[in-house]
C-alpha cells in the first residue's frame, strides 16, 4: 500500500509518499510560499534533491504540481508508475476540539468538525481542511484519513483540562486544555516501550517534544494523562518565538499600562517571545548554542531558563503516575540533537530517578539510552517521525 501524507500549512505544503509493505519513505517534498511570485519545491527522491521554481498560485496548483512531480520525477520508482498506485492520503490535522478523540477516515461529519475547530486553530485549521477538499477533487475515490494533533491528548482526565475559570468558560466556549504534537508523543512513546520491551498498556512514561514548538506530555499505561500545551500551542515551556506559560497578568499590563495593542501584545508573545526573546539572537537553538560557547550572557541564560522550566514541568508531571516512571523521553529537533540541554535538563532528575550517562549522552546519534545503566528511570532519545505516524494510521484505518 502507497500513502501519500500531507502537512498542509497557510502558504506551505508538506508532503511524503510511504510504501507500507517494508515502512519505506518513497520521496518526500515540500511546497513554500504558495500564492506568491517565488514560490518554489523542494523535493527528494532516490538520494536525489532538487528544487523547482514555479508559480504556484493555490492549493489545487500545489497538489496537482505534487502528483505530476511524484509521477514524473520520481516515476523510476518501482511502485509508483501512475497516480492511481496512490492508495490512501494521511492528512495532518491540528485541532479537533473535544468531538474528536483519535484519527479519522474523512467524511462528511469529520469535515464539518474540523471546520467548527477554525476558531480553536485559525492558523492551521482552515489550510488543513483545504488540503484535504483539494485531494477529495483531484483524487475522487481515494481513501483520506485525517490524523489529529489534539486526538492522543483526549484521554487526559478533567482534573488536568479544566482551567480555574468560571465554569461556563469551558461549557460555553469550551476553553479547556487540549494539548498538541499529539502524533509525535504518541510515535515516539510507542517507540520508546517498544525498544525497552514493556507493554504499551503498561508503558508509563514522560515524553519531551522539543523542536521550534516545544511540549512536555505524561503518559500512564500508553494513554496521554497532562500535556504541558494548553487551550493554544502557546502554553507551557519557553519555545523558539513563543513565551510559553507567563503570568497572564502581564498581558493586561502591557495592554492597559504600557499601551501596546492586543495585535501587538499578540505578535510579541507568538514571535518574539521565547529563545529569540530572551537571548537576543535568534529562536534557532544552534544559534543560542553558538552564543553561548562565545560566553554570551543572554544566550547561556536562554539555555538556563529553558531547562529550568523543562525540569519544573517534568517533575510536576509524575505524581500522575502512580508511582512508576519507566522512562523520560527526548525527541524534536532539540531534544534529539542538543545534548548540552538534555544535560542541563537532567541535572537534578536523579530526584525522580532519572540518571544520565554523560558520555551515552554525548555519543548517541539518533535512537538511544541514554541512561546508567543503573538508572530506575531510562532516558531515551527517539527521533520523531510524525509522518510514518500518520501514515501507519491512514493504514490501519483504510485497512479496516
Ligand atoms: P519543528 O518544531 O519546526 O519541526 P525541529 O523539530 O526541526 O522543528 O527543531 C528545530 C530546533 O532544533 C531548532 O531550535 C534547532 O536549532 C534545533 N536543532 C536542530 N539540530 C540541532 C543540533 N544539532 N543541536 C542543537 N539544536 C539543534
């Protein structure tokens, strides 16, 4: 079975075409600046990378550029001669609000829904859904499987949603906690249970997704049970441009007694908050990390605000879990790459049973323990792959 997986985003499309026999990435590409005169495509396919200017003007543009690239340039492949040896689309959804609780097969109900979600998830929704209508038209009969970033999290319990508001916040305008990357935490924990043998069901563990979005989630038997990701991916650790979790007293402040306009209180808290806010330098953490070998001040205090709060979230996740914590979990760009912050992170972990080996921590590449061997809590790293995520669902939904 072929399955083409789409990240659909405002002016960009993501996309990678699986073979799910042997788990195989065919080619994979993405789409940039749709609707506007440079836009381009960047694709790979047989160790081979190539990049297409081209006007693209819509979504219907990018999909349709996609399928002819996927035939034409990447027709040397065994499996895929003609459009119709695409068997089934994944499509990356962000918010599914609290109807929906795992992936779907797109129907008509599900559409409806991931339309009612636009006002929880304005920047994602709506491009997530045009994706998803646009391979509906120019792929008729062909299965789409809509994979969700909140649907792992639905299984946290009330305790962990309900925010202390008045209630009719939450029955009323259903301003709750819903937790996203809900497809990597839930890749790399299976992953995770998986490399230390331990049933899924009976996996307790922690998983901290650190890439440019960064979020901590709790994991009790194989089932999301807190999210540090709140009612927006704002919530919670300090991320590239993001704030993450600030008194939200000061957002009146700077509105009422410094005179910003929410417009701008909203641009400074979404992009220019975080690492890039902090250190003055940039959100990228290799940046930071440059800085911060040149013993810039601002750049080392960016790591120290970070893993401070990485460490405080991370303790404040394991009372949930019943006593037995099998493993802490570091996947996304940073958590997978910096073995610096996980260090930092870990320094006073031992407290939760969490000890790291310096020099695993330094030698592993890729997929790892990371831990003493000695350790109750295993460290791991696992690198994420929300794109095999995806596609495993579409297979096991349209397999039904
Ligand atoms: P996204 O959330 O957009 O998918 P990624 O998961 O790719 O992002 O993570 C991007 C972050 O990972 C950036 O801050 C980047 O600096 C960081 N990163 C990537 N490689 C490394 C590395 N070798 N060392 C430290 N940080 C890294």
């Amino acid at each position: 079975m072929n399955i083409l997986v789409l990240n659909s985003g405002s002016s960009s499309i993501k996309y990678n075409l699986w073979e799910m026999t042997e788990k195989k990435l065919l080619c994979k590409g993405l789409i940039e600046k749709i609707g506007m005169d440079d836009s381009s495509m960047t694709f790979s396919a047989n160790d081979e990378k190539k990049t297409i200017q081209k006007v693209i003007k819509n979504y219907n543009d990018g999909i349709q550029f996609i399928l002819d690239t996927i035939i034409s340039e990447t027709g040397v492949l065994e499996s895929i001669k003609n459009i119709t040896d695409i068997n089934a689309v994944g499509h990356r959804v962000v918010h599914g609000g609290e109807k929906i609780t795992r992936s779907e097969i797109v129907t008509p109900e599900v559409k409806a829904i991931i339309e009612e979600c636009i006002s929880l998830a304005p920047l994602h929704n709506p491009h997530n859904l045009e994706g998803i209508k646009t391979i509906e038209k120019v792929l008729p009969g062909v299965p789409n499987v809509a994979v969700f970033d909140t649907a792992f999290h639905s299984t946290i319990p009330p305790k962990s949603y309900i925010y202390p508001l008045p209630y009719e916040f939450y029955e009323k305008y259903k301003i709750r906690r819903y937790g996203f990357h809900g497809t990597s935490h839930q890749y790399v924990s299976l992953k995770a249970a998986e490399l230390l043998n331990i049933p899924y069901n009976q996996f307790n563990c922690i998983t901290c997704h650190f890439g440019n979005g960064a979020s901590i989630a709790s994991i009790k038997r194989g089932a999301s049970v807190d999210t540090t990701m709140g009612f927006t991916p704002l919530a919670g650790l300090p991320m590239g441009t993001r704030t993450g979790d600030i008194d939200p007293a000061i957002i009146l402040y700077m509105i009422q007694q410094l005179g910003y306009t929410p417009e701008q209180v909203n641009d400074i808290i979404n992009k220019k908050s975080g690492f890039l806010g902090i250190s003055g330098i940039s959100s990228d953490m290799r940046e930071i990390r440059e800085a911060v070998r040149k013993r810039d001040y601002r750049a080392k205090l960016t790591l120290k605000v970070f893993a401070h709060s990485a460490k405080r979230l991370i303790a404040a996740m394991t009372p949930e879990l019943e006593g037995r914590l099998d493993a802490l979990i570091f996947t996304g760009g940073i958590g997978e790459n910096s073995g610096l912050t996980r260090e930092i992170i870990c320094k006073g972990l031992s407290i939760i049973g969490a000890y790291l080996d310096a020099e695993k921590n330094k030698l592993t590449k890729g997929e790892g323990i990371v831990s003493k061997d000695e350790s109750p809590v295993k460290i791991l790293v696992v690198p994420t792959n929300e794109e095999l995520m995806i596609a495993l669902e579409t297979q096991r939904l349209v397999a039904k």
